[in-house]
C-alpha cells in the first residue's frame, strides 16, 4: 500500500482504535510515513500511529465540520418522525414565548415551532454510532436516526450501555457463522463491536471471573426475533466453551430447536413462526469452563390451540409436518389415508402444494433431529400415535344437545385404537364427570374452580365439546411434557457443574390491532403479554431502582432526572392479590385485586360473569370519576366485553375480548384424566413412557416442564421453583388455573433474580415485518436510502419509550455503573501500583480498606470525575473501570513475560546441571568400558558370562509363573470388587434420587398441610365468630321485635280508648260545636303551617340551588385553571428535563474534552496560541458557547498538533 491509499482510511471516532491496532500497526511498517515531529524517524509507537491516522482529513471535510459547528443543527420531531433543521438566531421579543424559528435541510423552509418539537442533533460522525451511550446529545431523535442509519448499513446490532439493542432484518443476514464466532472469543466487551455474540461473550467471560450464575433476558414484540437470538446466543456458548466429552454440539443443539419448534410454534397473526410458550435454557458450566450439563425448562405452553385459536391462525406446526411427511406405513398406521372433511378442532391438511412440499421436508428433518438426540423408533411411533388420536379425536366431534357423546363414533373408534384404549374406556374419560382414580380433596378446602366438575355455580355447563376439547389439550399438554423430557434427557450429564448461564425466551407483546386485526386479544395473548410485563418490571428494577438505592446506601448524590415509574400498575391489575386470599368467602368484598384472582372468585360465586368480573376490575383500577383518563392504564372499550389495556408504560394499548374467560379458570376433568388415560394405555411404548414419570402429573409438573434436570443446579433450579409453588399462599392456591400463571412467572422471576441479568432488548423494524402491508412512515430531510425506508419511525418511538431504554442510558452515562467491593478492587488492580506492593509488602495486613484504595486511586492517576469513594465500595464511570481493566490486562502480560523469562532461566540451569551430570556419567560409563575390553579375552569371564545368565533363566520362569497366577487372582477379585461396587454406585444413586422426590413430595405436603391447617384454622375462627355475631344478633332481634309487639299493643288501646272518649263527649254534647270548632281551627292552623314551612323550604331551595349553580360554575372554572395549570406543569417539566439533560450531555462532553487536553497538555505546553485559546475557552464555560467554540477550535488546530 501507498500513502495515497491510507489517506483514504476514515477513522470512527466512536471505533476503539485497539480493536485494529495490530492491522493499522501491520500497514505502516510496510509504508514511509513521515513520523510525528517529537518521534524517531522509525518509530511506530501510538502517538505516531494515531499522528498519521487523524492527519488524513481533507479540506473538504475540515470545511464541512467547520460549518457543522457554525450552524446550530437541530431535529423536528412532528407526527410523521423527525426532520434535520438549522435554529436560526432571532431577535428578543420578535417570537411569542416558548417558539423558535427553524429552516428545514431538505427543502429550506423556514418555520416557527413551539420548542419543545425541537431536539440537539449529534455531528454526523456520530450516525453510525456503535453505542447509543457515546452520543453528544442523547435524546430521542437522536438516538433513532443513529439506528437507522445503522439498520440502513445493514449493521442491525447497537450497544445501549450495558444493554443490547437489536433490530429484526427483514432479511437473514450473513453474519452469524464460525468464523465470526472465532472473532468474538476471548475479546473483552470493550473491544468487541455490537453482535449478539458480544452479549454472549460478555456474560461467559463474567461467569469464568466471578463463578457466578449469569442470565440473558430478551425482550420485545412477536416478530422482533427473540427466539432467533435465542438460538445464536446457544450455539456461540457451545461452540466456544466447548463441552465435556464431546457431548454437546452445535448439530445437537440445532436438533433441540428443531423440535421445540415443531411441538411449540405455530403462525399467528404477529409471526409466521411464533413461540407459543416461554423457556429458560439453561446451560451449566464445570471449573474449566466447559458445557458439563444443560436443560430446558418450559412454562406457559398455550395448549387451548390445539383445539380452538383466533380465525387466520394455525394449530402447532406438528400436525401439519406429520399430516404432509407421514410415509404409507406411518399414514396406514394412524389412519391417515383418508381425511375427515371438517374437525371440530379445526385442524386440516394444508391446501397448497408449496406448504405441503416445506411440511413434508421438515418432517423428515424433525425425524433426523429425534434421531441425533437419541429418541428411539418406538418412542417416535408413540409420539405420532398421540398425535394422530387428537387429529382423530377433532374428526369424531361431539353431540351440541342430549346426551354427551361423539358426534362421528368411526374417528372416535380411531383415536381409541391409537390410544390403545376401548371405545367406552376413553368415552368415559372425556364425557364422566369424575377424574379417575383420583382421591376427593377435603371439604376444608374452598371450592375453587377445580371442583366444578359438570357445572359451576354461575349456571353455565359444561357441554360436550368443551370436554373433548379438555381431553385433547390436556393430552397434548402430557405429550409436550414428555418430549421436553426426551429432550433434557439427551442433555443432562452426571458431571460436576460450578455455576450456570441462563437464556430466558418468551412470546413477545402481543396486540392484535397492530397486524390489522378488528379482533380483541384472547386470555393466552394476555398471559404472554403479562410475562414480558413482569419481564419488562424486572428490567426497571435492575437499571433504576437498584442502583439508586445502592447510591443511597453508599451516601453518593446524583442530580439525576425523574426515572418515571414502572408497569407495576399494569401488573397490578392482572395479579395483584388480595390480604384475605386464605379466607374462605362466598361474597365480593370491596379490597382491590387483579384479573387473575377476579376470575377465579367469579367462576365459583353464584351469578359471576365476564360482566361482573370487568365491572369489579373497572372499580379497582378503572379511571375515578371526574379523572382524566390519560393517567389510568385500564380504560373501557365501546364493544361488549371488550376493555384496554396499557403497556408499555401505556405505549401499547391492546384490546382484550373477555367473553367466556371464565371457563379459563374452571378445571374440566377429562383434562385431568388425559394422564390417566395415557399410562393406561394398551400399547407398551405409550404406556411406558407416561408411567416413567414419576409420581404422576402434579400442578407443578403440569405448569412447568423440564424439572427432572441430571445436574446438582438443575435439581437446585427445580427445588427453588418447587418452592415457588409450595410456600406460603401458593400452596392453596397452586391448583386454581389462573394463579397457576403467577406462580409460573414468580418461579421464572425468581430464578433469574438470582443471577446477574443481561438484558437484549429486539426491536421490530416495521409493521411489515408481522405480515402486515403497512407504509412505513419516513421522515422529510431523511436519506431514501432503501435501507432507511425499511424502518417504521412511529413503531419506532414507541418501543423505544415502552421500553425505557433513553432513561436508561441517560442513568448509565450520569451516573456510576461499575463498582467494587474495596477489598476486591485492591486485590484485583494492585498490580499497577508495584511501588505500594514494595512498600507495604505482598502480604501485608490492611486495617482500613478505604484509605487503601484511596492511596491506589491516587497512584493510578485518574480523574476525580471519573470515579466516587463510597462507604463500602468504589464506585467509576462507564468506560472508566475497562480501561482500568485493559491496564491490568497489559501488566499482567508483562509480569507474565518476566515470569516465562525467570521460568525459562531456571529450566535452562536445570537443564546444564543436568547436562554436567550426564557428562559425569559418560565418563563413568567410558572408564568401565576400557576395564571391560581388559578382562573380555579371559576364559574364566567367557564361562562365568556362559552360566551366569541360564541360571538366572530357570529362577526367572518360576517367579514370573507365580506371579501371573497372583496376577490373575487379583484381576479376578479387582473384577468382582468394581462389579459390586458399580452395583452399589448404582443402588446409591437410585436411591439419592428416590430420596430427593420422596424429601421434595414430602416437603410439598407437610406445606400444603400447614397451609390447609392454616387455612382451616382461619376458617374455623371466621365461622364461630360469624356464628357468636349472629346468635348476638337474634337475641338483639328477638328483644325488639318483643318490644315492637308490646308498643303496638299499646297504640292500639290508647287509639282504642281516644276513640271511646271521643264518642262519650260527642254523647254528651248534642250540638257539639265547641269541640268541633277547635278542631276545625286545629286543621286550618296545620294548613296554615304546612305552607308557611313549604314557602320558607321553597325560598330556600331556591337560594341553595342558585349557590350550587355558583359554585359549580366556580368549580369549573376552578377545574379549567386546574388542567391548564397540569399543562403548563407538565410542559415546563419536560422542557426542564429537556434542558437538564442537555445540560447533562454538555457538562460529560466537557468532561471528556477537559480530560483529553489535560492528557495532551505536556505535548501542547510550547504552543502559545493553544494555551490562549484554552484559556479564553475555559472563561466561555458556557452550556452553548463552549461547546461550539470548542469544536470549532478542534477542527482548527486537530491536523497541525502531535496526538500524545
């Protein structure tokens, strides 16, 4: 290469130089260069390399950068995106307040705008930014012009500080394979650039460093490529870390996923290939780092698809695999050569020749996928008999009146083939309303909706395809069971494991309204929405809520901005519990609870209905009256049944259609019997598969699949989730279905909180990407690259605000992400002050860690900015604690080469004393040799050599002859001893692991006990309290109405006597006109009363009525003010944190600017000019100003001075 040709090399400013350092290092050997002016004329060192690097600028571009800086650039963020604009300078007073006066780029329009549509734009080197968090200005423009300018490069990877942003291609892109992987080995985050492998490398390298359990959560919507991601983040650990006697590879982990995409993915109207339950793959390492063991849980399985799921959605992918690539002896064996027309499940072979022709090929692929995980014929042939009796059983259909039966017994006589069962046998399993043998649970518990057997209190009853439906989704739900079982099987391994890396995949958000569809989410949708709502809460705990209560612990103040809150509402509203969970109640009670517990006290109470369950759920988390609705996250929707719903931090409102959720929460017994039927099974490969589980289905079995892992961390993984389900309120509650869901997710949560999480946040480009033909919206003044065009800027800003990510990277750059124990950080970067390890000693004993670290902090000359003394930890900077990091790395190599120098000097004096030796005994050896050739020629020494060596011979056959026979005895004994003691290895083990169920089972009853105790106790006081309260108040009621009787008795005789008095007088009297006379004034006088106090009521009336309209008029004037007041409130609070977290952006880039000329003041002390304008800049410390100026004198003066 020529000179020429590296002036055309353009340097990222962002690009870590030290990731191409050796390239760059490579090339100007090969070169003449002029050296840097303080240098040799050879010298290669980096100030040189950096001096030739940055010297390569053109005029144009220093021209460019020139007028970049003298104009004030700025981005318009309106309806359709955002807009690149110039902010011209106007007069005071000549604009009303809060407008500024813009001239777009594209078209030089000039506008007036309020300020607020107005963001900072970042310098154009900053596009492609490889991490969000380098921006000069971090806002929201700016952060989503620089991902599209990434996804238009095809680079659909970005950091996001400590996080992980990736973006859908709508295309697979070629940048996942073994040669990339290679790449990323070994590298320290910080030197890596953005790739889903770098997530991967980071959490292994801390994982060997730490030896502590790691997690990667992925988030985002259905579509945005979780699984995927999933799927690489398995085969770069595998391939990389390697794994035990070969027994894991990436051809095994290929197959793995195929089949969890066979048995648990279907189409829907997000994804063509959706997940339709969440896994934690779960990966355990041994002390050198290898893959000893791995395993799969599964939870939130939507089985309820195999028999009914929304209009333009698939059954899982299975059915249609086997109904397309079933040879003709597997198509004769289950019947398939002819198809029923219709099904009540609405499973059908596939229409298109292309759809069948894909089916058909990943059948013969799911097959090879069994094979390589050691799933025999027989155990295949059971799977695809089950499978073919749901088909069967769909076919057969069931009676919509009179007697319970199927409605087409031929396909019902198939599917009990199948089964391996009787016609009767499965009839009654599916249309008998009791579980077969199962035992009645105690009339002490409360009748939840697993009791409702044929019908519930509310009126509605259990039809016969509601019971055939139960069957095939229960046993469906066995059979997904069993196969993650095969699965893990395949996987596990009896080595020994230190510590585990988990993967956490579940479905994303799910809204139907954003595929274009009039339909309302379903309650599996919610429960999947829910998941990623915990998810998305654990995410917000991890970022915010921990670190700032850890600067609190530690006395550190930080200014930084208001974090919002969480979607513990939204949660809230789906699985908040209520303080009397463990009471038994048979009325509504006024104490607010979720969605989840709503249903379950619905499907029990007399009357309960989807009516009643939104009206309660409304009341506790619906809008107040008179309150503005934009604060609620639960909102009413026009259609009956309907409501909506926020997440996201109300960013993605979903509508949900609650009609018939509460048959969700009432267990039908023909789900419960599908595991019966299945080990009672006539066919030995079914039966046996289902009955070597042991124990039989239990609720935690049942909810989550995967838990008979082979490892100590898979079994302690297990016990923690059995935990979940058996402490506390859980232990009642875990077998209504719809607690069941929270368990699920409080035993995911809990698994992953107890590692150190990394967090993937994926992203969908654009509505297109679910199948809908939707027009991204582009953004005027943008490039139409076709790549930028790929990107929706709405979809866009609204995932980015749901997830957080902005405030998130705003917290990660203010404040102080790394940290360190003082202990550990002392022990861990002593090496770089050798001087304090001379002066104190390797093993001296230190009193006060603080001020030791002080002293280390000090002698490492770094920035008093960059790093904060805490009470019990040292807190630093982004960035700060990897250079610290790479210091080390560059120490240590050199203490390790004088250490490889002082091992090779010793081995090398070893080596000639060694020699001396050997030189010693050649000389030896020699002398004896001159001795020999004296006495060689002598006769007697001729005959002595003759006999000497027959006579050893003879003695030499006996004593080997006796000795293979002792030898053979003891192989004989060594045989029997390691047989017997394989034997009891044996024994041992099995009886290890019969005494693990039998202490888990045993635990899990002697909790439920209490809790039922608990619960029977609580029980038993309510009830004799309520029994005291009413035998109190019949005593009460008796008295009065006692008294009651005896004070009309008195009334009656005295109207009884008035009445005789009166007739007595009258008698007396003939005329009677006195006494008539007063009671005829008595009457006028009442008149006369009644409408002097109905005039004075009236008057009154009237002045209380014209207050009211008064005071109504004042309260709506009062409440106009009130929200004009909240606006301008939140207007002058977001333009408060607007300018705050300019602020913020200017004062870190002063920072770092700052910084680099105190590292290059030495190199730029002789320059006079340099030294004025620094000084003029430093009196200009101005937010604007000084940034402007300060660019302006970079671009200037960057070419002429030396890079130190």
């Amino acid at each position: 290469p020529s000179p020429t040709m590296l002036c055309d090399i353009d340097v990222h400013p962002t690009v870590s130089l030290s990731r191409f350092g050796s390239l760059i290092l490579h090339v100007l050997c090969q070169i003449s260069l002029p050296p840097a002016r303080h240098c040799s004329a050879v010298c290669v060192c980096d100030c040189c390399l950096l001096h030739h690097l940055f010297q390569v600028k053109t005029e144009e571009q220093i021209a460019a950068e020139q007028a970049w800086y003298g104009s004030e650039k700025v981005w318009l963020v309106h309806k359709d995106g955002f807009s690149l604009a110039t902010l011209l300078k106007t007069e005071a007073g000549s604009l009303p307040e809060g407008k500024v006066k813009i001239k777009l780029e594209h078209d030089g329009t000039v506008l007036d705008v309020d300020d607020d549509d107005v963001e900072k734009a970042n310098p154009p080197s900053f596009d492609r930014s490889e991490d969000l968090a380098s921006l000069q200005y971090l806002n929201e423009s700016s952060v989503m012009h620089s991902l599209r300018q990434r996804y238009g490069g095809n680079l659909i990877h970005t950091h996001a500080g400590p996080n992980m942003v990736i973006i859908n291609p709508l295309s697979p892109p070629s940048m996942y394979s073994e040669k990339v992987m290679h790449m990323f080995k070994g590298c320290r985050r910080e030197d890596t650039a953005p790739h889903i492998y770098a997530v991967a490398q980071s959490a292994y390298r801390n994982l060997l460093t730490t030896r502590q359990d790691q997690s990667i959560v992925l988030l985002g919507k259905s579509g945005s490529g979780k699984t995927t991601n999933c799927q690489h983040l398995v085969q770069y650990l595998v391939s990389i870390a390697g794994s035990t006697g070969k027994i894991f590879s990436g051809e095994k982990w290929q197959a793995v996923y195929t089949i969890l995409e066979a048995f648990g993915n279907s189409s829907t109207s997000m994804n063509t290939n959706a997940s339709r339950f969440s896994q934690i793959v779960s990966l355990d390492f041994d002390q050198a780092g290898q893959v000893a063991s791995a395993s799969i849980q599964t939870m939130l399985l939507e089985k309820l698809r195999v028999t009914k799921r929304p209009e333009t959605e698939s059954t899982f992918n299975v059915f249609y695999y086997m109904m397309s690539g079933a040879d003709s002896t597997l198509r004769t064996e289950l019947h398939f050569n002819h198809f029923a027309e219709n099904s009540a499940f609405g499973i059908v072979p596939q229409s298109k020749l292309e759809d069948k022709q894909k089916s058909s090929q990943q059948f013969t692929k799911l097959q090879a996928a069994m094979k390589v995980l050691g799933i025999s014929v027989e155990e295949q042939r059971a799977l695809w008999l089950i499978l073919g009796a749901i088909y069967h059983l769909g076919a057969a259909g069931a009676t919509k009146a009179g007697r319970k039966q199927f409605a087409r017994h031929e396909w019902a006589q198939k599917a009990a083939y199948l089964l391996g069962c009787t016609l009767e046998e499965l009839s009654s399993s599916i249309f008998k309303h009791q579980a077969k043998g199962a035992l009645q649970r105690s009339t002490s518990f409360r009748g939840g909706p697993d009791e409702a057997g044929a019908g519930d209190s509310s009126g509605s009853k259990i039809t016969a395809l509601d019971c055939l439906e139960a069957m095939a989704s229960g046993m469906y739900s066995e059979l997904f069971t069993l196969v993650i079982s095969l699965v893990n099987r395949a996987l596990k391994s009896s080595q020994h494991s230190l510590c585990s890396l988990l993967i956490v995949d579940t479905p994303g958000f799910q809204n139907p309204r954003m595929a274009k569809r009039q339909r309302g989410a379903t309650f599996e949708e919610l429960c999947h929405n829910y998941a990623q709502e915990r998810l998305q809460t654990l995410f917000h705990e991890r970022t915010f809520v921990q670190e700032l209560e850890r600067y609190k612990e530690e006395n550190i103040e930080l200014a930084l901005d208001d974090i919002g809150s969480s979607t513990s509402m939204s949660v809230a509203a789906i699985d908040q519990a209520s303080t009397q969970a463990l009471v038994r109640t048979l009325a509504r009670t006024d104490e607010a609870r979720g969605l989840l517990w709503l249903m379950e006290e619905e499907a029990v109470l007399p009357g309960g209905s989807e009516d009643t369950l939104l009206e309660r759920l409304f009341s506790y988390y619906g809008p107040d009256q008179g309150d503005n609705k934009g604060h609620a996250l639960l909102l009413k929707s026009d259609k009956p049944h309907h409501f909506l719903l926020g997440h996201s931090h109300g960013t993605d409102w979903v509508e949900y259609d609650a009609q018939g959720w509460l048959s969700h929460a009432k267990q039908n017994p023909a789900s419960q019997n599908a595991a019966t039927l299945l080990q009672d099974s006539q066919k030995k490969n079914i039966s046996s598969l289902f009955s070597s589980r042991s124990g039989g289905p239990t609720v935690l079995s049942g909810s989550i699949a995967g838990l008979e892992g082979g490892s100590q961390l898979a079994l302690r993984r297990a016990t923690s989730m059995r935990k979940t389900f058996t402490t506390g309120m859980a232990a009642v509650k875990k077998k209504s279905l719809c607690i069941q869901i929270k368990l699920q997710v409080d035993a995911l949560l809990d698994t992953v909180r107890r590692s150190r999480v990394h967090f993937v946040h994926c992203l969908l480009p654009k509505a297109e990407a679910v199948g809908v033909g939707m027009e991204p919206r582009v953004a005027h003044g943008e490039s139409c690259d076709s790549g930028l065009m790929q990107l929706d800027v709405g979809l866009l800003r609204a995932q980015l605000r749901g997830s957080k990510l902005i405030d998130a990277l705003r917290i990660y750059r203010q404040g102080y992400p790394d940290h360190m124990v003082f202990s550990e950080f002392r022990r861990r970067f002593d090496v770089l002050a050798p001087h304090l390890t001379k002066k104190h000693g390797r093993h001296y004993i230190v009193t006060d860690e603080k001020r030791a670290v002080e002293e280390l902090l000090e002698s490492l000359d770094l920035e008093n900015s960059s790093y904060h003394m805490g009470l019990s930890r040292v807190f630093f900077r982004a960035g700060t604690l990897a250079k610290l990091e790479e210091q080390r790395d560059v120490q240590t190599r050199r203490n390790i080469t004088m250490f490889q120098a002082a091992c090779r000097g010793y081995l090398a004096r070893q080596a000639f004393k060694k020699r001396k030796i050997q030189d010693l005994a050649i000389r030896c050896i020699q002398k004896n040799i001159k001795k020999n050739k004296g006495v060689k020629g002598w006769p007697w020494w001729k005959v002595f050599t003759t006999v000497r060596p027959l006579i050893e011979v003879q003695l030499t056959e006996e004593q080997i002859r006796g000795k293979d026979e002792e030898i053979q005895q003891l192989k004989g004994r060594l045989e029997k001893v390691d047989k017997e003691r394989n034997e009891l290895r044996l024994n041992s083990d099995r009886l290890e692991s019969r005494i693990t169920e039998l202490s888990s089972e045993l635990a899990d009853e002697r909790n439920t006990g209490e809790s039922a105790s608990q619960l029977l106790e609580s029980e038993t006081s309510e009830r004799l309290r309520l029994e005291k309260d009413m035998k109190d108040l019949q005593t009460t009621f008796d008295s009065m109405k006692k008294s009651m009787d005896s004070m009309e008795m008195e009334v009656m005789e005295a109207r009884l006597l008035r009445a005789s008095e009166l007739n007595g007088e009258m008698d007396d009297d003939d005329t009677g006109g006195e006494w008539r006379l007063k009671y005829e004034r008595a009457i006028r006088e009442i008149e006369f009363t009644k409408k002097r106090l109905q005039q004075e009521f009236n008057d009154k009336l009237e002045v209380e009525q014209q207050n009211k309209r008064q005071l109504e008029r004042r309260l709506s004037d009062l409440q106009a003010d009130s929200e004009e007041v909240q606006r301008t409130a939140q207007q002058l609070k977001k333009k408060c944190q607007r300018m705050t977290a300019e602020l913020q952006d200017t004062k870190l880039h002063l920072e770092g600017q700052q910084s680099q000329l105190v590292l290059n003041w030495p190199t730029w002390l002789n320059k006079g000019e340099v030294i004025k304008k620094n000084t003029d800049l430093r009196a200009h410390f101005s937010m604007g100003s000084a940034i402007e100026d300060f660019h302006q004198f970079e671009v200037v003066n960057w070419v002429g001075l030396p890079m130190g």
